[in-house]
C-alpha cells in the first residue's frame, strides 16, 4: 500500500513512519529540512509541503493518508488553531478526494469531547460539547468532525482518538514535566487523585496500522491501555524512568482553574505570543477524571493494547 503521512517529524507521526515502511511505500509531509532529514531517517520519501498547500500532485498514487499534523498546544489564537487544525485537514480531505486517495485516517483525540468536566468511562457515543471552552478541544473536534462527514463510498473516512499517548521519543508529557519540576513551579492539583486513561505509542501505532484496512467509515474509536491509575499514580512513575522523583506539593483544583483563568487573561495583554506559566487547559485536565472505553476498537478493528503500563514504562527506564 502507498501511504502519505502528516506529521512524520512528530512525536506519533515519526513512530508511525518508522513502523509502516517495513510493509508499505511511505512518503511523508515535510515542511522544513531539518524535518525532511528526520523521515528519510525513518525510511520514508520526504514530500516537502505544509497543511493548507497539500496539492493531488503531492499525493499522486496514494492509497491511504495518515493525519497526524496538528497543533496540539494547551496555548494559542483561534487563528492558529483553525489554520493547522480545521483549515488544514479540510484542505488535505479535499486533495485527497481530487487525488483518488481511497482511505484518510485522522489522529484525533478523547480532548474532542471536553469541556472541563469529568469525562468517566466514556465511548464513542458521548456527543461533542454543546459549547466549548478551549481552542485547541474545539479545534480538534471541528477537524474531526470535518474527517468523518467526508466519508463516502470510494473515499472511506475515520478518526482513532489515543488517549494521553506516551513512550519513547515523547516530546511533550514527560519533557514539559521534567521542565516544570526543574524550575520548581510543579503542583498536584487535588493531589493527583482523579483517574486517567492513558495509551502507548506501540498500542496507537497498531491501531493505526489496523484503521488502514479495518474500521466503519465515518466512525471515531478510542484507544487506550488496558491499565487505568490515578493521575499522581502514573506520572510519578512516568517521571521515575528519567530518574526524577516528583515534588509532593499540592494545590486545590478550584484555585488553579480561577489563577489560569486570570493569568491567560494578563499574559494575552502583556506577553502576547508567549505562553503563560499556567494555561485554563492543562489545569482543567490535571483536575478531572478522563478514563475511556475501547470496547469499539477491540471489535471492530481487531485491536487490543500490546504493550502494558508496566512494560512500556520498564522498556523507557531501561533506555
């Protein structure tokens, strides 16, 4: 199969590149040099354009895409948001059409349906939010929506939705964790109790690997590790692999959601472009319940989680 993958410089993009070109021609979207040098590394023929300019020249001969660019920051404008997120994949869905791609996977993510509420034990029935209250949730759940309303019968369209994906080459759990702690602004909030569902890069990029020939078109499926932990649980044992132990300082949930609140509204006056230290985003997802089902996957795509939270985070100490 020919394969066309966005993202490939990223963090599951670059695994699912390094996984794929074993049975598959893979080419790959490459927006700089640098990036273009990291998928040949991977095997992979790098294509050089940028979402929004993707042409059917660029995917000439493709049989399926893997989306896996995104903007996926707590932080930034509507603008930035729509442009990658939105604007981005509906241009890439209308190349592929024109090209005669016959299958668009697209990298979502369980963030779709939140609105800085529990999300407890939920599946691919729970609807979008009425009204969202993050840019990069409502982005990505106009993108994914846009993905799964272009199904049809010669262009089959579908969404996996991994849930906190971590693992090797991990470029923003574990790193922007080890960064806080070492500037000593790390917190629990609510002590880290509420409960998480996480998901291995191994066990997303099997998904992904099953989605190219599996699945209903204009269906969304969670993925998730087997094993779900309390947010405290996992992130202290995430953290222990790098050989860093975790600050046991607490702060309520309510304190921190108002203080965001109040520090995004400064920091777009004072420092715009710049990230504040505390965002509205990461501060409601620390303080909420977010587990997921995956029944759907597990039947319908033939999938189950390979790698367990023990092993995964066994193999990361060990590297």
């Amino acid at each position: 199969m020919r394969l066309f993958v966005t993202g490939a410089s990223g963090f599951v993009g670059g695994h699912v590149v390094q996984r794929l070109v074993a049975g598959h021609e893979v080419s790959a979207m490459a927006r700089s040099d640098q990036a273009a040098a990291e998928v040949q590394g991977f095997g992979a023929q790098a294509v050089r354009c940028a979402l929004g300019a993707v042409t059917r020249e660029h995917l000439a001969g493709v049989d399926a895409i893997v989306h896996c660019a995104a903007r996926a920051e707590d932080w930034g404008t509507r603008a930035q948001f729509w442009s990658v997120n939105v604007d981005g994949t509906q241009q890439l869905l209308d190349a592929a059409r024109e090209a005669g791609v016959r299958r668009f996977v697209h990298i979502g993510t369980e963030a779709a349906l939140f609105d800085g509420h529990d999300l407890v034990d939920v599946d691919e029935t729970h609807a979008y939010p009425k009204r969202h209250r993050f840019l990069y949730a409502e982005s990505k759940a106009a993108a994914e929506r846009l993905v799964l309303a272009a199904d049809a019968d010669r262009f089959t369209t579908l969404s996996l939705r991994p849930r906190l994906v971590w693992g090797p080459r991990d470029r923003t759990v574990l790193p922007t964790l080890l960064d806080t702690i070492r500037r000593g602004g790390f917190a629990w909030i609510d002590g880290g109790r509420h409960l998480t569902s996480t998901v291995h890069i191994d066990n997303v990029v099997d998904g992904i690997e099953l989605a190219l020939t599996r699945g209903r078109g204009g269906e969304a499926y969670f993925l998730a590790d087997d094993e779900r932990s309390t947010i405290r649980e996992f992130l202290t044992r995430l953290v222990a692999t790098a050989g860093v132990a975790v600050p046991s300082r607490e702060i309520p949930g309510g304190l921190v959601r108002a203080t965001a609140a109040v520090v995004e509204g400064l920091w777009r006056v004072v420092r715009p472009g710049h990230r504040p230290p505390v965002t509205r985003l990461a501060a409601a997802m620390m303080s909420c319940t977010v587990t997921v089902v995956t029944d759907k996957a597990r039947r319908e795509l033939g999938w189950a989680p390979r790698v367990s939270v023990d092993a995964g985070l066994a193999a990361l100490t060990r590297a």
